[in-house]
C-alpha cells in the first residue's frame, strides 16, 4: 500500500502524465487537493478517465488531517492530486516526511508549475532568485516581505518572480493590477526605488493553459490593465542579458 503525490499541471485534467494516470487507476482512493491554485480540471472527465471516484479536499484535511489520509494510505493505494508539481507547496513535503516516518511507501509523480511555465515570457529561468508572495491587502498590517525579497534579490542581479494570494473555495483571487497597487505602496512606505510607477514589469495571467496572457510595460501602465480571470503573477526583472531585452518586446505595450 502507498501515498501517491500526482501533479496535475496547469491547467485541465488531460495534463496529467501518463505515468501519473496509471497511478490514478490503480488506486483506492483519490483526494484532488483545492487550494494551492486553480485549475480548469472537469471533476467528472477526471473520474472518467481513471475509473474512480475524485474526493476534493481543502486546507483543513491536508493539513489538520493528514492522520486519516495516513491511516488509510496503511491499508490501500491513496493518491493526492495536486494541481502544478506536487512539491511546490510546503505542506504537501511534510506529508511526505510524515508518512514515511510511519513506514508508509511514497511515490512522486512531478509536472509542470509556474515556476517553470514563466519561460514562456523569455527570461532565463536560472537567472531567478527566491520567490516571494504577495498577500491580500489588510487594514491592520502591510506584510513586507515582498519587498524585502526584490530588493535582496536585485542585489544579485536576479529576477524575482510574485505569486498572488488566493483562496479557491471563496473564490477570492488577488489580480494583478491589486498587487502592482501594493507594490507600489510598500515602495512609498520604504523608498528604496525598486518598485516605482515607471519600473518595468512583467505580468502573467493563466500561464499553461491556451488563453494565457504575457504583458510587459511600466506598473503605472499595466495597473490599469485588465488580465481576464485568475491566476496571476508578476515578475521584477533585474538586469536584462539582450537576449531576454529581444524577448520581451514580444509581450510590451
């Protein structure tokens, strides 16, 4: 019996792997995992192509309740689907750690993220520093991590790649244009110049799937900029090699 972490991709259920499907149909039980990202997966194409009923789960049973998902991994095949790479979350590799510690055998089946499908915008993916996120706004505090990762990262020449909060089950996604917003406020509040209205920015909305949506230009210009639905993310370049400079004229405006 084992615990199969299956990626999904990015965007519907025909991205996942063949490998990743032969999984599916020889298990007992298959929990879809909700709330990292979203996807335009078909819960009843998804049934019918592995031949098994599809749980979907939230934050709660992945995190809280990650004894029953163990428990039943003890006795029959339980495989968790999780939409991008199965080890882009945190949470999931702590699964994997604890089930282990329990004798439990596991098995990954990687796939496509948005850590990789940034490619697409022509910036070189090793020339990326640490990754940052970008909260909901609140009235009682203003994270500032974001801004801190910019300025350390620029601090090597690196490109710093936003992801955008969201919470799938309320149907609440930070867009693009709020984060700009915010950015930009941390910039007043700190003054360092590394997010200004005239900073060049890319922007990227749904990437994986066939209407995603790349555009470069200064922040004041894209805040006004209606990326269609979510998700999104923003990336700081830092210093461009030409190559990259020839690249991103394709998506400015």
């Amino acid at each position: 019996m084992a615990l199969y972490l299956i990626g999904a991709g990015l965007y519907s259920e025909k991205d996942i792997t063949i490998r990743g499907l032969e999984l599916l149909k020889r298990s007992d039980e298959i929990l879809l995992e909700g709330y990292t990202s979203v996807s335009s997966i078909d819960l009843k194409k998804l049934e019918q192509m592995c031949g098994r009923k599809v749980r979907l789960v939230d934050r709660d049973l992945m995190e809280q309740g990650s004894s029953e998902i163990l428990k039943n991994a003890r006795n029959k095949n339980v495989s968790i689907l999780i939409v991008g790479d199965p080890l882009s979350a945190t949470t999931h590799f702590s699964l994997i750690e604890e089930a282990e510690l329990n004798g439990i055998k596991t098995e990954i089946v990687h796939n496509a993220s948005v850590i990789t499908a940034v490619g697409i915008t022509g910036l070189q993916l090793y020339k990326f520093g640490k990754i940052t996120s970008i909260p909901f706004p609140s009235e009682k505090y203003e994270i500032e991590t974001p801004y801190e990762v910019l300025a350390e990262n620029l601090s090597i020449r690196a490109h710093t790649l936003m992801l955008l909060d969201l919470n799938p089950q309320q149907k609440k996604f930070l867009t693009a244009n709020q984060a700009i917003e915010y950015m930009l406020n941390l910039e007043e509040k700190k003054g360092k110049g590394i997010f200004r209205r005239e900073t060049k920015i890319v922007v990227c909305a749904r990437l994986g799937s066939p209407d995603f949506t790349v555009r470069y230009g200064r922040a004041d210009s894209l805040i006004s900029e209606d990326f269609g639905s979510p998700p999104h993310c923003i990336i700081v370049p830092s210093q461009l090699h030409f190559t990259e400079e020839e690249n991103l004229k394709k998506w400015e405006i």
